[in-house]
C-alpha cells in the first residue's frame, strides 16, 4: 500500500533533502501522488467539458441552483470543493456570447488533457525543494530540447517555452540585445537607444511595437519594410528596400539590431526569401528570428538539408497550432549563447519557462514523431488537396500561391527530401486563400463581363478606397491571374458576394477550418488554415474536401447567375414607372427595389413616407410566402425597400419583377376598396344623423309642446296616449347596397332578415324598411320616405365590429351597427 500525502499536500520524506546527503524520494510516494492529481484533474476536466450539457438538463428539470452574485468580499465561512467547482461550472456556462449554440470549452481530446494535467503536475513539482526541482526540470529540458532539434533540423541550440508568439518574440529580441550590446561594452545603455528593428509590412507590428515597451527602446526604432508587388514574389519582404533602409540608417548613427522574417505567418502564406535576408544580416552583424507556419515542414523531411548554415538566430515553433492541441507552450528555438546571456533576463533561472516544459515533453512521447511529422504533412496534403480542386472551379480566383510540383515526384516525396530550405518552403503551402471573382475561364483571365455597367444603375459600384482601385489596376496589368475589370469597378458589391459564400461556407462547411478576411489589395475572401489550436486529429479527409468542393462549385454557379442577370435586372427597373431602384451596402443579392405607385413621387411629406413604408412592408410579407427569396431592407433614406435575393440561370427577371407589380397592384386595390368603404360608412353615419334630427323634429311637431312640458306632459299622455309606433326609428347601413334603413323589422322580430336572392315562390320576404337613403362613395344622399326600388333586396344589420365587416364584405351581408333606436 502506497504511502499517503502528508497534510502540507508532500510527499512523505521531503524534510530530509535538505540534508547535504540528497536522498531519493520513494517512488511508490511519487506515483502515488502523481496518481492522485492525475485523477482528480481529469475529473474536473471532464466536469468543465460537459459542463454545458449537465447544466440545461439541471435546469430543466429546476434543481440546479443559479449563480449566487458575489458580495465584493470573501466570505468568512469556507466552502466545499464540490460548490466552488459547481460555481465555477455555472459561471463558464453563462459565457455564452450573442447566444451562440456552441459553447465556449472546445472538446479535449486525449492529448489536449494530457497535456492541460501536466500543468497542474508541473504546479505541484514547483513545491519540491529546488536541488530536487532543478535535477528534474533539466532532465525534461534537456530531452525536449534534443527531440525538438532533431525533429525540425536545428542542431546545436537551446529552446526556451512560452505562452504565445509574441513572448518568443520578446526573448528573441532580448538575446539579441544581450549578443550585441554585452555588459563589457561601454556606454550600452545609450548605444541601445540607436538599435533599430526590421520586419515587413505583413509581419506582426503589434508585437514587435509591445517588445520595444517591455525592453524600453522607443517604438519608432521600428523600421517596416515595404512588400514586394511584382507577381510571384507579392507580399515578401523587399531586399533591396531593406538595403536602402539600412544603408540610411547606418549613415544616421544608427545600429541595426533585429530582423523578423515571416515565412508562412501572413494572410496568403508568402515566405520571405531567406536566402537573401541571411546575407544581409550576416554583413550588418543583425539577429534574424523567423516565424511562421512553413517553419513546420521541417518536421516532415527525412533527409539532410544543404545550406544547414543559412538558419536563422531563432525561430518560433507554434506547436499549439502545428499539433492542434491545447496547453502546449510555444517554443522558441536559438542559437547557442553564453549561460549568463541566455539567463540576463531571468527572474529564476529554473522555474522561469522551464517548468512549463512538462507539459510538451509528456505529449511528444505520448504522439511519437511519427505521429507528429504525419499530423504536419496532412496539414499541408489538404492544403494542396484544397488549392487542386478550387482551381479547376470556374469564377474561384485563389491568392495564395500553389503548391510547388515535379514530374516524377510525389508531393510527399518533395516534402520528404527537398534539396534544400528553399524548395522546401515552396512546397508546403500553409494556407488557401481564394475569393469569388466572377471569371468564366479556367485561369480566371481578365474579361468584361456583361455587368461592368459604368451608369449609377448599371451595377458598378465602385470602392471608397482609392489606394484600392490604383492597387487593383496595377494588379491587373501585371498579374496574368488578376481581377477582371468588371470586379474592378464593381469592388464594394464583390466584397458582399464573397461576404456571402464565407458565411454559407461557415455554416455548412464547419469541417474546415474556414474564415473571413478583409485583403488590403483584394477585399474581402475566405481563408482556409489547417493549423488552428483544437484540430487535433481531426483533419479534412479527401472524400470531405470532395463534397466541399462540389458545394463550392454549386454556390459559385449562384453567384455567377446573380451577378449575369444583375445588369438586366436594372436596366428593367429603370424602364418600369413604378419601380426604384435602392442600393444597399450590406446586400448581395440581385438588388432592391422601391414600390412607389403613380403620382406619389411627388410627396415628400412624413406621411406619404409613411404611407409607402407601410405599403412595401405589406408587398414584403405577400411576396415572402410567395418566395422565401425576397426580404425586407431599409434604404439609406429610410424607405423600405424589397430586396431579391439569389437567383439561378434559370431565373426570370422579367417575371419576378411582374410578380412585384402585380402584387403591389393587388395591395393597391385592397387599399382603394378599403378607402371606399370608410367613405360609404363616414357619409352612412351623417346620413343617418340628419334622418334622425329630422324624425325627431317632426315627432315633436305631431305630438305638440304640451306633450314635452313637465306634469302638464304626463296628463296629455294619459288623457290622449300618442301611438304605439310613432317613435323614432333607428338607422342601420346595409354595405351591400349602399342604403341607412330605418330598424323597425329589427325590434318587431328581434331578429336581422334580409332578401334572398333566389328565394323560392311563395315564400314571403321581410317587410320592407319604412325609411331607406341611399349612399354613394361620392357623398351624396337622397332621403326617401317611400318604398325604394330595392326593397325587394333590403338586407338586415348587423351590430359587429369594422374588422368583422370587411370580412363579411366579401360574402355580401355587411351591416353597421344602428346610430340610434326608438
């Protein structure tokens, strides 16, 4: 039975190594130990991991308590381990951003959590006493450090681990202060303050601008050296302007210190020509680090490279995104320097990123370096496999660069055995970065195509950028592979088409790792990266980038149909009297229109807008459950427009805009019948007002004064009782026929009856209304006291609502409710 920890969290026996005579710790302590932490780690791992889905079944079922607010101060009481990891749970479930359906922990696969408990192991062995720490941390080092400059052909170096690549880069930098500014040399410090730093204007300013504050140079030692523009060599550094540069500042008493070389860490995966950048480091004595993805093809060659003296100082080895696995150190490998130059900056020469080292050496022995050169070539297999089949797709433009090929040679042999770094980089191609171009030809040449319409109306919509549009023509006079004219003046809307294959592609291709760029030269496109943190194993197949690229190929063929009719379908709504066309800057369909019936282009009154808003909203919603293609959008003015969408070659433009017309007809004579009726039911009201003043006159003209003075009233009443029927009838509009008609049938039968219109013989109709007015539209009535000709048709009233009314307007029994009543 294994020895127990003690209660400080050590290993039993840990008070004698601070005897002179270092004793071994028991190894059953030690796996004991180890064991444990292991254990208890990957439980809560495992928690965090399905934490998600733990919690919706907690809260469906309402046992799951929410997430207490924290007072601001510690609570004086202890709590369980148990409720604070349950805290934890429910304070990283509640992260969920724009309620988004995927939660924020990615999955871990084995490695990941291997790796994630090393940490905490290398948290524990901190506790050791540091003879004992020191022996173990070198061990781990010292064997990480040997299988890495095997595995990436860098002999004779030292490795140091970090968190990410920027502090590679600070340490990058701080050795090389440390090699060309020793302490031996007189007047550092201010020698220092003239050292400038290079990189290219695709590099990571940000980084390289944080380095000068944490090393206290000022950032405008930062010298960016413009990119090549020359097709083939676009987006590399440019050697000679680096030269001019250093010339320049040598001649101004400045020392050229560090050099940053990108290959494969920009947008389109360009690789610097090393070569050349070792030269010119080498005569101006400057430190060249290098990073990027191509720097992990190293890994995948068998063989021995020639030109092993043409390496850089440095490099950075993104390991997090090479091996896809979450919580390996970034590491930065370097040339061999004094100890005290590699420690200068050291705040503990053993634990400062040493210790962090476990958690790479437990995964490189748990993958083999089999496993991890195979996980690097299939990297770069897709990317090829990729950029293959999106350029045999008609309108695909793809900027990044293709992969090198020779006859006779496999793409796994050119990365086994290159002849040397050169080729090697020009092999393996870290990214595809492609974009929609609208281009018929295989090799998507310039072209006009039909919607290069230059007229406000024609489609062109040209960029806001005018560095873009003299870049864009410089492209296309020296790039064979370049933009089609079209594109060229059509910028803006090609970046909303290429916005909207990214987000299609987002959403039904998650197999690949797929983003949305913004290029400074080409705008928007769509990159692919197979080196991304939590890809693991889990890299496109071949028969997965098939059934992508058929979807590609399909979406692109939408793509190509709406911007062929585009042009058609706004030269018909500039010929259609009814119809305007809006543009909108975030939509790529086919376009948008504005209804505006004849004679309202006039009013330009809050409510007229108003009126058509409400006019459009209403086409919108007929047209929506006719085609889900169409859509409600706002214009710049504040008008709502109806927008189309994607359309197919086999669309009709012609028909989907009679479709609009005719519906926005439709809502016009609904409109109008609707007018009309308020009008017949505003002129029924005053009719029957005027018919009820008049009976009420001519009832107190019958019955006399007497009758309507007090007391003396009831004694007439009593003496000489006034009939029964002589009151004032009410007054009810039949909408059928336009007619107030008096409601003495309502109170006689207490029911409404109406003519039928094919009434049997013999059957009798309702008695005819005493009083009947007719009602036009126009406003005029004539009041009649006699038997109307259409009595034989009255119809009886109802006391409804409007709503209910105009329902019944279809089915011909419309009445109002009556005005008055006897």
């Amino acid at each position: 039975m294994a020895e127990t920890p003690s209660e400080s969290g050590a290993p039993l026996g840990l008070s004698t190594m601070r005897e002179p005579q270092l004793d071994e710790i028991p190894a059953s302590n030690v796996r004991s130990s180890l064991a444990e932490l292991e254990t208890q780690a990957s439980q809560v791992l495992n928690r965090l991991e399905y934490v998600k889905v733990a919690l919706e079944q907690h809260q469906q079922n309402a046992m799951f308590p929410q997430l207490p607010v924290s007072p601001g101060f510690l609570q004086p009481d202890k709590k369980p381990t148990a409720e604070v990891l349950t805290s934890l749970e429910s304070l990283i479930s509640q992260l969920d951003i724009d309620e988004e359906t995927d939660f924020v922990l990615p999955p871990l696969d084995d490695s990941s959590q291997l790796a994630s408990v090393s940490h905490s192991i290398g948290a524990y062995l901190s506790a050791l006493d540091r003879q004992y720490l020191s022996r173990i941390v070198s061990k781990i080092v010292s064997d990480t450090n040997r299988w890495l400059s095997h595995m990436f052909r860098y002999m004779d170096c030292s490795t140091g681990y970090y968190r990410d690549s920027a502090e590679c880069i600070l340490h990058a930098v701080r050795l090389a202060i440390a090699t060309r500014f020793p302490e031996s040399m007189e007047n550092r410090l201010a020698q220092l303050q003239n050292a400038t730093l290079y990189l290219s204007e695709t590099s990571s300013l940000f980084a390289l601008q944080n380095t000068c504050r944490y090393v206290g140079l000022p950032p405008a030692n930062i010298r960016v050296v413009p990119c090549n523009t020359l097709f083939g060599v676009r987006g590399t550094m440019d050697a000679s302007e680096l030269q001019k540069m250093l010339a320049t500042d040598v001649e101004a008493g400045k020392i050229p210190l560090f050099l940053m070389a990108d290959l494969g860490s920009s947008i389109c995966g360009e690789v610097d020509n090393l070569t050349v950048i070792r030269q010119v480091c080498s005569l101006n004595n400057m430190w060249l680090h290098c990073q990027g993805h191509c720097l992990a093809a190293l890994a995948v060659t068998k063989g021995t490279l020639t030109g092993i003296k043409a390496i850089p100082d440095s490099m950075t080895l993104n390991l997090v995104n090479w091996l896809g696995i979450t919580g390996v150190p970034c590491v930065i490998m370097h040339r061999q320097v004094p100890v005290q130059v590699l420690t200068l900056f050291d705040v503990d020469p053993i634990l400062s990123n040493r210790i962090t080292a476990i958690g790479l050496w437990t995964i490189m022995q748990t993958m083999g370096a089999d496993s991890i050169s195979e996980r690097i070539f299939m990297a770069f297999d897709s990317c090829r496999h990729i950029h293959e089949v999106l350029s045999r797709i008609e309108g695909i433009r793809i900027l990044s660069k293709a992969p090198r090929q020779e006859a006779g040679k496999s793409f796994r042999a050119l990365l086994s055995n290159p002849v040397n770094y050169t080729i090697l980089f020009e092999t393996a191609v870290p990214v595809v970065v492609f974009q929609f171009d609208g281009s018929s030809g295989q090799n998507n040449e310039t072209h006009v195509d039909e919607t290069s319409s230059s007229t406000p109306h024609g489609g062109a919509i040209n960029s806001d950028d005018p560095q873009r549009n003299e870049a864009d023509a410089k492209v296309a006079l020296n790039d064979p592979v370049s933009k089609s004219i079209e594109k060229i003046s059509n910028a803006s809307y090609y970046d909303r088409l290429n916005g909207w294959l990214g987000q299609i592609l987002l959403r039904d291709c998650s197999q690949l790792n797929l983003e949305i760029i913004n290029h400074p030269v080409y705008g928007t496109c769509i990159r692919y990266s197979p080196f991304a943190p939590g890809y693991g194993e889990l890299l496109p197949l071949t028969e997965v980038i098939e059934n992508v690229a058929q979807f590609v190929e399909a979406q692109i063929e939408i793509l190509m149909a709406t911007v062929k009719h585009k042009s058609r379908f706004n030269k018909l709504v500039e010929e259609i009297p009814v119809l305007r066309l809006i543009e909108l800057n975030d939509w790529a369909g086919l376009g948008s229109v504005h209804y505006v019936p004849e004679g309202w282009e006039t009013l330009l009154t809050d409510q007229a807008k108003t009126e058509l808003n409400r006019l459009n909203t209403a086409l919108v919603d007929m047209l929506k459950a006719h085609d889900g293609a169409f859509s409600l959008g706002e214009g710049s003015d504040g008008l709502i427009c109806v927008r189309f969408g994607m359309v197919t070659n086999e669309t009709d433009v012609e028909e989907l805009l009679d479709l609009v017309i005719q519906t926005g007809l439709k809502i016009q004579e609904n409109s109008k019948i609707l007018d009309t009726m308020t009008e017949i039911l505003k002129k029924g009201i005053e009719a029957a007002e005027t018919d009820l003043q008049r009976e009420a006159e001519e009832k107190l003209w019958q019955d006399g004064i007497l009758r309507q003075v007090p007391l003396v009233g009831r004694v007439v009443n009593w003496w000489s009782p006034p009939a029964k029927e002589s009151g004032v009838k009410g007054r009810s509009l039949n909408l059928t026929q336009g007619v107030v008609e008096s409601t003495e049938n309502i109170y006689k039968y207490h029911m409404q009856m109406s003519a039928k219109a094919n009434q049997l013989k013999g059957n009798k109709n309702p008695p005819t209304p005493l009083v009947q007015t007719p009602i036009s539209a126009d406003g005029t009535s004539l009041h009649s006291r006699n038997t109307s000709s259409s009595s034989q048709q009255s119809s009886a009233t109802v006391d409804k609502s409007v709503a209910s009314q105009q329902q019944q307007h279809h089915n011909g029994q419309q009445t109002v409710p009556e005005v008055g009543s006897a």
